[in-house]
C-alpha cells in the first residue's frame, strides 16, 4: 500500500453528502478521453469502439447532469465541468494502479510466513535460509504473532500452526507432532544428584504451562507426586521457558524435538523419554485458492522435506506410558 501511503488523497468537506459512485466503465472512458482528447484514441487504449466510449460519456453527463465535452467535428473539448473533474480523476486512477501495483509486486515477488515464536525462532529461522538461497528471487518475510492470521485477508500467504489441521477453505500439511517433556540443564539436575524418577521434580521450579504439567504427570502415572505449579512460571512462550530452564532458573515442559539442538549441545538434558500432545501437532496450511501458485508450492515442497528430515534424525519418543513415580 507504499503508493496510497505516499498519495495524498483528498477528503470531503465535512457535511457534503457521498453519492454513490458512477458506473467504472464510464469513468475509465472518461478519463481516457479527457487525457487523449479523443474518443478515437480513447477506444483505441481501452479496447472499445468510439461508439462504445461516446454512449458511456453520455451515460456520465447524465448522471451528473452536466456536459462534460464540447464535441467538434474533429476533436473533443473539455467544458469547464471537465476540466475540474479530470485532474481528480486522472489522480484516482493513478492511485488505484499503484495499489495494484503493490499487491502484485507482492504477489510475484515476496513470501509472507506467520508462525508461532517458537516453532519459528527454534526450528524455521535457522533452516529458512537454505529456501531463500533456492529461490533466490524470492524476499521472504517472517511474523511471528501469538494470536490466529486469516490467511484470507491477503496479508500472508502461509502459516505455521498447531492444531488440528482442519480449517475451513484451508490446504494444511502436517509437519511436526507437539510433543511437551520435561527439560532442564544438566548443571541444575546435578545439584541435587539427577533427576531419575517424577519425584525428583518435587521442590524444583516448574517453566511453562501447567495445563501441560498436570497432563504429563496424569499420563506417565505419576499425579500422585506432582509438585504443586502455583509456585512455577510460565512466560507465556515455549521458547522463553526454555531460555529460563537452559539459565537454570527451572525444569521447562517443553518439545524435544524443537530444541533438540540444545539437547545435542548438551544445554538441555531429557530425563524422561516420555511426552504428551497436547494438539495434534504443527501444520504449515494456506488458503486453497492458492494452491498452485508457484512460490507456496516450492515452499510446500522445500518444508516437508525439513520436517521429514527432523523427524528421521529424532524418533518420535514414546507418548503416555507410565514410568515408575519413585
């Protein structure tokens, strides 16, 4: 929207009433027309007959009630009406062929990700580049909002979601399940000798969710010697939680899979094999009128690879079995 920012755009004097718009057509062959000063040349840019451009000027002047052109036998002559009304015409157009302009521009040339913080600053940031380097003609722009895009709105052109993967008017592609285990440093989980057993997280600081944490300590069988989360901290993201747990400031509940570079690193420590989901896993989805369009499919292609390789370098673990409570 840069050329209708930039435009000034005229407004109406307070109290004048808004009469509704005359028909487009007429306008365009106005506009034409008083720019060429010729129906000839007008219908020649438009793809029109000069019948066509004088009936539609005609259906304009009666509209307004005014004459908008003298018409001499070889030529058209704005009246004084005309001449006042081109210049904001022209000025219109020039405003809408820009706004056109921008959204094509947008369309053919940028790829407009929202995702959530975590998904997006774990795993996609560090792999995005590899995309841009195969589509180097492509600029890519990354949101990374907490609260649901309508893809339909036309601000963005694919999101990365947890859920069910069933939207309505939605194409969606399984990624990668949202599976929630404990985490901590390995410095804090030696300072009071491992943490082997759910009982071992009694008096220890519980990062994230507690929805998450009573659903974990119900499935591995364990709800008995579930500390108690009100003296816990959920910063409101995954990503932050972990940040806290990998400063050991607490056991995040937290994915696995997201953060198994921290894990690699050794930064993170997985005491416990077992996880929870508590929805049905991320899902890169995109409105279904714009399946075919060339970059969303290389997209397409380029991030299912990712995700199937994440999946192969780190098995899904076991989900809700029960292990000892100690």
């Amino acid at each position: 929207m840069a050329a209708l920012d930039q435009a000034k755009i005229l407004e109406l004097p307070e109290g004048l009433p808004i009469r509704p718009l005359p028909p487009l057509t007429a306008v365009r062959a106005f506009e034409a027309a008083a720019r060429l000063q010729s129906f000839t040349r007008a219908a020649e840019e438009l793809s029109m007959t000069p019948a066509a451009i004088s009936y539609q000027i005609k259906q304009l002047e009666a509209r307004l009630g005014l004459t908008l052109f003298r018409r001499l036998p070889r030529k058209v002559i704005l009246t004084a009406a005309g001449e006042q009304l081109a210049p904001s015409v022209a000025e219109a157009f020039k405003l809408l062929q820009g706004a056109f302009s921008t959204v094509a521009e947008r369309a053919d040339g940028e790829l407009a990700i929202t995702a959530l913080p975590t998904i997006a600053s774990s795993w996609l940031v560090p792999r995005l580049g590899q995309f841009q380097k195969r589509q180097s003609d492509l600029h890519i722009r990354l949101d990374t909002s907490v609260p649901l895009v309508d893809l339909n709105l036309g601000a963005f052109d694919v999101s990365i979601r947890s859920g069910s993967g069933s939207w309505p008017t939605m194409d969606a592609h399984f990624l990668l399940p949202d599976s929630y285990t404990p985490l901590i440093s390995p410095a804090l989980a030696a300072s009071t000798g491992g943490i082997r057993t759910p009982r071992d997280l009694q008096g220890r600081r519980l990062l994230g969710r507690a929805s998450v944490w009573k659903d974990w300590f119900d499935q591995v069988g364990a709800a008995a010697v579930a500390p108690s989360t009100q003296a816990g901290m959920d910063f409101g993201i995954e990503h932050y939680d972990v940040t806290a747990a990998i400063a050991g400031e607490g056991i995040a509940m937290a994915s696995p899979l997201l953060f198994a570079e921290e894990i690699k690193r050794g930064q993170l420590v997985q005491p416990f094999p077992q996880t929870v989901q508590p929805t049905d896993g991320y899902w890169l989805a995109y409105p279904s009128a714009n399946a075919r369009a060339a970059k969303i499919r290389a997209f397409t292609r380029w991030l299912l690879t990712e995700a199937r390789t994440a999946l192969e370098a780190y098995p899904r673990p076991a989900i809700a079995s029960a292990i000892p409570a100690g």
